[in-house]
C-alpha cells in the first residue's frame, strides 16, 4: 500500500489481511511500531472520531501526531485552480499541502464535497489534486465521495458479530434537516459489495445513487460474488436483512439546489427508523450508522439504544482499523 485512499483499490484478499491486522493489533499493540514516525492530519471540515481515532491509533503504535485544522489558528487554504486570491484564504494548496507533507511522514486530509457540482464531486477534482501534491503516503479521512476508514471499520464490525459474507445488507436513506455528501453511502455500498453481500439500496425518488457509484458497486459485487440493487420499496428492501446501515444524503436530482432538495425531502419525515421497519428482517437484524446521527430525525431513540444498534461498535473499531492501515503504510 502507498496510499490509503479508496478501499475498493485493494483486492478483496489484501483487505481481510488488513482486517487481521486490526484485529491483532486490537489484542496486541506494537507500542514502538512506529517510534519517532509523524502523522499529519490535514482537516477543511469539523471531525470527532476521525480526529480523535487517527491521533490515538498513531499514539498506540509509538508515534506522533499534528492537526491542521484550515482557517482554525491557521490561513484559510484556498483549493481552486486558477483563483484570483483576494478573498479570504491567504494561502493556496499548492503551497500548503507540500509544506505540511515534508513536516510528517504521511499524511491525512478530510475535504468533504463541494455539494454544487455533482460531476466535479465525482471526479474527486480537488481531493485527488492535494494527493498529487504529496510524495509520502496520504490516507483519505473523508473526501467529496469516499471514506475508506468508515467502510474499513464497518466491516471490521460485522466480522466481529458474524454476519455471513453472503448476507443482506441494506443502505437506507434516512431523514436529515439539509443535504448531506455521498462519501459514507458510496464508500457503504462499495464495501458491502465487494464483501460479497446481497446489497440493496433503499431510497425515496430523486436520492438515486449516481449512475458512476451504482455502477461500480456491481463491478464489485461480481467480482466477490455478491450483487447490488436499488428499490423505493422499503418494506421490500427489508425483509430477509440481516443489517441496516442508515444514512443520510443529499438528492441526486437535484444536486446543489438547496430549495428543490428541502421540498422534495419535506415529505420525506416518514423514513425515520423505528422498531416498525424490522417486521420481516431477519430477527437479530443489525442497525449501523457511521455518526453523527440525528435522533429522533433519522432514528428513534429505542433503536439507538436498543440492542439492535452497534454504531458504538463502530466508533470504537475506527481506532485498530486505522491502526492496521498505518501500520501497513509506515511501518518498516
């Protein structure tokens, strides 16, 4: 591995070694694994697990770490290529990102969706320009259409509680106040896919997942033996589950258009998960969600704290995921 950026570029096999690796370090730390090495952790927008989970995974295994937080103590950074620089970022990345890879020894960068080009935000325009910048390793903690350590996590998890490989995973759109990015349920449905799961995506008109992320997903899916659908039908979606991972995005439809968005999503509070959209799961059906979540708007307080839900679990397992991948990258 150079660089940890999309978990779909590793083979199925090289993830389950690094799933192993995890779990090992999980039981067992190398507190001198990585003894004089340094993080740098480069962050456009707010985090609390990939923050903290990334400075503890680094500090278990011997290192150090630094975070840039862009415009928090530090210049404002400016992305676009070819901007006229007389607002308010004062430095460009072009300057930046260099400067702060020569401090470190790799480097993580959290810069979320721009939210207004769809096409711009598929291409991952920005986020794949600041890696160019980079000539050490970069690991991905969240970019315009991927998080690879959630997914890493989050099948880490569903290792811990067995779910079977050939499971069926569903990905529910759930109720949210505003548009939110399509990292989590593309990195989501990637990873369940190329886990091998019966993967299926339920979701309300015009919150389709876009024709470049669905396609992908079935490349993956057939490649592990697996398969990948979409449906309106939540009921349908459900039955026969054995995990629901609820998540909150934006509409396809109508990307970068708050106003449409909002009226579409208006008459959307009825997908909120509750106890009701478990009739015909399997019994022990799991409910997962990557947090932040909105209780009582995308969940119900009795399924967050009911032993169905394992979106702790899921916390918790960021720390040896990241662990194993820097680990992998930085260890000699």
């Amino acid at each position: 591995m150079k660089n940890f950026l999309d978990l779909a570029d590793l083979p199925r096999e090289q993830v389950v070694e690094l799933l192993a690796l995890a779990e090992r370090l999980a039981q067992k730390p190398e507190p001198q694994a990585l003894a004089g090495k340094i993080l740098g952790l480069l962050f456009f927008n707010p985090s609390l697990r990939t923050l903290a989970s990334m400075q503890a995974a680094m500090a278990r295994l011997g290192g150090t770490s630094f975070v840039i937080a862009a415009g928090q103590g530090t210049w404002q950074l400016e992305m676009r290529r070819g901007a006229v620089m007389n607002g308010a970022p004062a430095e460009h990345v072009r300057e930046g990102v260099p400067v702060l890879s020569h401090y470190c020894d790799a480097l993580g960068i959290r810069a979320f969706a721009s939210g207004t080009d769809l096409q711009a935000d598929l291409a991952e325009t920005s986020f794949n320009e600041m890696v160019g910048l980079v000539n050490k390793p970069v690991i991905n903690m969240e970019s315009a259409i991927n998080h690879p350590c959630q997914a890493l996590a989050d099948w880490k998890t569903m290792d811990d509680l067995q779910v079977p490989r050939r499971a069926k995973f569903v990905l529910s759109w759930v109720n949210h106040p505003r548009a939110l990015p399509l990292a989590v349920p593309s990195a989501t449905v990637h990873m369940a896919a190329q886990r091998g799961m019966e993967v299926v995506v339920a979701r309300p008109e015009g919150y389709e997942i876009p024709q470049a992320l669905a396609d992908k997903a079935r490349r993956l899916a057939k490649a592990s033996g697996g398969s990948f659908t979409e449906t309106t039908d939540r009921a349908a979606a459900m039955k026969g589950a054995h995990v629901l991972y609820a998540k909150e995005w934006g509409s396809t439809r109508h990307y970068g258009d708050a106003k449409a968005d909002g009226a579409l999503r208006a008459n959307l509070k009825d997908w909120s998960v509750n106890e009701s959209w478990f009739a015909a799961s399997q019994k022990n059906c799991h409910f997962m969600h990557c947090l932040p979540v909105r209780r009582n708007v995308a969940v119900a307080d009795a399924v967050l704290d009911g032993p169905r839900s394992v979106v702790l679990r899921e916390a918790y397992n960021r720390m040896p995921a990241q662990m194993a991948v820097l680990h992998r990258l930085l260890a000699n």
